[in-house]
C-alpha cells in the first residue's frame, strides 16, 4: 500500500474527528475541515462576512503571527501522510503549513494550538499550492491523538484529511470478550477490493449503521465470469464467531450470496494466501442486516478475511465478531 492516501482517514468527521478551536475562523468554520464530502464551489453566494467558502478560512492578517488549528482526531493511530486540501481557495490560499502532533490520554487545554511543548513537529513549514490537493508523506512513526495545523500566515484550506494505521487501545475491551475484528476503530483495514466503481472498500468496516446507499462497497455489474471480493487484515488475529453482512439501502443491486475465507499471514506481501473456507456460500437478502454463526466452519486463528460477494453488487457494512488471539 504505497498510496498513503488509500489508508483510512483518522482524522475524518465520520470516525469522530473534532476540530476543536481555531485561533480564527472569519470567513469560514473549522468544522469543514473535517468533513468527507469533497469541497465544493457554489458560484456567486456570500454571507455577510464575505463569499462563501466550503473550508476553514481565516481574516486577511494585519500583524506578525500565523494561524492555527487543534484537531482530536476520530482514531488514535501512526499517521503516514496528509493531504491539505485547498479546493476553491486560489487567491485566498496560505503560503505554507505545518503540522504538529502528540498522544494525549484527554483534550489539552484549547489554547494548546498556540504552543504546546507536548507537540511534536510532523510535518516541518512547506509551501502550499492554491485550488490544489497538497500530498505530503509524514515520516515519523509514533502514535498520535491530537495535532495543529498551523498556516502561514492567513488564508483558507477546504479539507484536511490525515491519513494513517490505527493504533487501538486494547485496554477498553473486557478479558475474553467477543469483539468485531474487522472493525475500523479496532485496527481492521480493508486492504484489496476486485472493484469499488460505485462505493469505496473502507465504508465496509465503519462503525456506524450506513447513512445510504451511497455509505458501502458496491461495485459495477459484473458481466462475464467470476465474482467480486474485498479482502480485510483483522485489527488482531483471532477465530471468528459469527459474521453479519448488512446490505441496508441495497434493494435492487444486492450481491445474490456471499461467502468468507482467512487465512493466517505474517503479512499481506508474505506471499500467496492459502485461503480456507470459513463461511460457506449463502444467500444474501436485500435491504436487510444477517447474521451467520452456525454455518461457521472449525478453525484456527486468522489474520485477514477474504470476504466474497457473487457475482456482484453492494454491502454496506461488514462485521466479523470474535475473540483475539492473546498476545505474549
């Protein structure tokens, strides 16, 4: 996974991401930063502070000093890269940015954006381009719950998206309790799809219930032989109990049957996968959340989950629930 941008978005307002307080925020809110929904333009509409932008923008600056922004992220995790977003803002753009982080156990106090020694620097000043998506790889590998985006010295971003591996705290689970492997908030990504023309493979494994059909994995129709896929590395290897597969919102585009295979890797680039069945093939209903559990076949601990779709279709979230394997 070379595309940091195909890792799941920590930062994202769907997955609990708060911007919590910007030194500024004249002409636009912070909020938008955080949004999933691409920015947009909407020519000609103006508020009473000026015309109307879908980001974060800042008053023109009339004294030294830069803006900022403190951000909780939605998942606590090892960022790989970020992407400052400036969609729209081409005469109204900063210059540059920075970027910050720290791993915090709760929200430092709301001033900690104008300096916080507990912040570490991610991402050093570097020039931004206007009406652009601004991709930078983030080096430093540690785990982060909050950052600053800092932007010199004024101006606007419509996105911040800050891509990354989530990095769980095990700690919040019970001993021994049944939990969903897959599941994006406890480390479970969804590496691979067959296609994804209709919906992306990382709605799968969100935590929350789907908001339409446009919120799941679908893909195009299927026209010759075969069927689709999507293949998930478990947050933590562990035997899987009971599988539900919601296809909410999915009436006529519905996959006709599914089934599940795992297998257990050092690795996803280790080598060819030696997929074993767990689920059997089995019917799919439209519109509708299934849960499967005794049609599960025997097995020992796996690490990713190959779950299959024929031929074709839309689901809308994935759970795979079971027990982690316990570590040394």
């Amino acid at each position: 996974m070379s595309d940091f941008t195909e890792l799941v978005d920590l930062a994202g307002s769907r997955l609990g991401g708060v911007a919590l307080v910007a030194n500024d925020e004249f002409f636009a809110p912070k909020e938008s930063l955080l949004l999933e929904s691409e920015p947009v333009w909407r020519e000609g509409e103006y508020t009473d502070r000026g015309k109307w932008m879908d980001g974060w923008e800042t008053r023109r600056r009339r004294e030294p000093g830069h803006d900022w922004c403190l951000v909780r992220l939605g998942l606590a995790g090892i960022v790989r890269g970020v992407v400052v977003d400036t969609s729209h803002f081409r005469g109204n753009f900063p210059e540059a940015c920075s970027i910050e982080g720290a791993s915090l156990d709760a929200d430092p106090p709301l001033e900690a954006g104008a300096g916080d020694a507990r912040f570490r620097e991610l991402l050093p000043r570097t020039p931004l381009a206007g009406n652009t998506r601004n991709l930078f790889p983030i080096a430093v590998g540690r785990r982060v719950t909050h950052l600053v985006l800092r932007i010199y010295p004024d101006g606007g971003v419509a996105r911040l998206r800050v891509h990354g591996e989530v990095d769980p705290d095990w700690s919040r689970h019970a001993p021994g309790a049944e939990i969903d492997l897959a599941a994006v908030e406890n480390g479970g990504r969804v590496l691979d799809a067959s296609d994804m023309f209709f919906g992306h493979r990382h709605h799968l494994i969100y935590p929350d219930p789907p908001l339409g059909m446009f919120d799941g994995w679908e893909t195009k129709r299927r026209r010759g032989p075969g069927h689709d896929w999507a293949v998930v590395e478990l947050g933590a290897p562990g035997r899987i109990r009971r599988v539900e597969v919601d296809t909410r919102f999915f009436k006529g585009n519905a996959p006709g049957a599914c089934s599940l295979e795992g297998a257990a890797l050092a690795s996803w680039r280790s080598g060819r996968p030696e997929w074993r069945e767990l689920l059997p093939r089995r019917s799919l209903a439209a519109d509708a959340r299934q849960e499967f559990a005794g049609e599960l076949l025997a097995h020992e601990p796996v690490s990713h989950a190959r779950f299959n779709i024929y031929p074709d279709g839309g689901v809308a979230r994935l759970r795979l629930f079971g027990l982690p394997e316990p570590t040394a």
